[in-house]
C-alpha cells in the first residue's frame, strides 16, 4: 500500500525567510509525487509534481520541490516567504501505472504559517 | 473556461438520509474522481470514474455509490448517513489517457456535509 507522510502539524517562518515543507512516501515502483495547497473553505490548488527527470521541480508561486529517491522525500520549498503563503499544504503520491490506474494518496497535511 | 463546478456548497442532512453532490469537471477533462475531507485530515480517495465506469475504488463502504454521464458530469450518492459521513467532499478532475495517465488533478471548492 501507498502512503504519505507529513512529519510537521504546522510550520512558523518568518516573513522573507527561507520555507521547507517535509514528505516522505512510500510506494511500489516510481513514485508520482504531487504538491498541493488549500486555502480556507476553498479546494485544493495544484502546485508541483515530479514525474521523473530533473530532481527539483519548479511550481507555481515561486515554489519548488526536491526529490530524493534514497530518502523517499518530496520536500517543498520556497526562498523567500510571504504572508500571503500561509495557507494548508498536502503532499499526495500515485504508484506507477501497471495497466490498472493508481490512486492517488494525500498526506495528512502540513499548516504553513507565515509570520509578518 | 469555468474550472472544477461543485453543488450544493453546504448540505445539512440527518442520521440515515439520503443526498446526491454534484460535479461538473474542468473543460476538456475526462475523469472525475471524489475524495472525503474530514476536518483537521487530508483528503481520502472515494472513487474515481472514466468513460461512465467506476474505475477504481477507496476504503469506502457500499453505501457510497456514483455515477459518470456523457458530458463527463458525475455524481456521489451516499445512503444511510451516519455521523461520520460529516466532511467536505471534494470533487477533481483531470485528462487521464494513456501517456497523459499522470497528470495533476484540479479540484472543485468542494460540498459541506453536515449530518445531524
């Protein structure tokens, strides 16, 4: 079975510094690893994926993600925060397609919160 | 070109109601997929469907049931509500054809159940 995990309830960063965001999976096969954030009573808005190539991804809203095969890590980050980032953050992975469609697993979600 | 369309926004329904959501998908995509949200939790796969068949299934009891229509609409139905059934259902859709099998999907704002 897949699944994800999101070590940190919440992060705190001040504004203008350096965010990580911590995933880790597990999954049979390639990993299909995917970043969404969701704003309050709103639904979840695409950020990144990694698919395969270049380890770190680039995504909306000047967010990036690296991939690390032999720590099972999807990390999510940005070099500069803004107030505006503070939202809720799930990392999701789907196993490889073997003929059959996989599902997509979600994290338990990580709250980002920007501090002015 | 309107995104992810969901309805109602909020639905309160009592203990062994009935109620049906809805989902219009994004122009152009093929596949609908719904997952619950229950408060403080990532989103859990229900199900998905493609070409009007449910082509894969989550941990979801039978009382949870859907369909697909020709213009790609779809609807979940979940009979005998109890208690825990409470939670956002969120609505995703995505192009999922062959080599295209990993692309992201785009949710809807999703419906707020409440069940007394």
């Amino acid at each position: 079975a897949q699944s994800v995990a999101q070590p940190e309830d919440q992060v705190n960063v001040a504004e203008g510094n350096p965010l990580t965001v911590k995933c880790t999976y597990s999954v049979s096969g390639n990993p299909y690893l995917f970043w969404y954030v969701q704003y309050p009573n709103r639904g979840l808005q695409f950020l990144l994926k990694y698919i395969t190539g270049d380890n770190l991804v680039k995504g909306s809203y000047g967010f990036e993600a690296e991939f690390n095969k032999s720590q099972t890590s999807f990390h999510l980050k940005k070099p500069s925060a803004l107030v505006s980032d503070s939202a809720l953050y799930f990392c999701a992975v789907r196993g490889e397609n073997s003929g059959g469609y996989q599902k997509v697993t979600f994290g338990i979600g990580t709250k980002l919160q920007v501090i002015p | 070109d309107a995104g992810v369309t969901q309805s109602p926004t909020h639905l309160i329904k009592t203990r062994g109601q009935q109620v049906t959501l809805r989902c219009s998908p994004k122009s152009g995509h093929d596949t609908v997929s719904w997952y619950q949200q229950a408060l403080g939790q990532g989103p859990q796969f229900i199900f998905q469907y493609y070409e009007e068949e449910e082509r894969q299934r989550g941990n979801f009891p039978d009382r949870f049931s859907g369909h697909q229509f020709p213009n790609y609409s779809s609807e979940l139905n979940v009979n005998a509500l109890l208690l825990g059934d409470s939670a956002l259902y969120l609505c995703a859709s995505s192009l999922d054809t062959g080599t295209n099998a990993y692309n992201e999907q785009f949710f809807g704002p999703g419906t707020r159940l409440t069940v007394l």
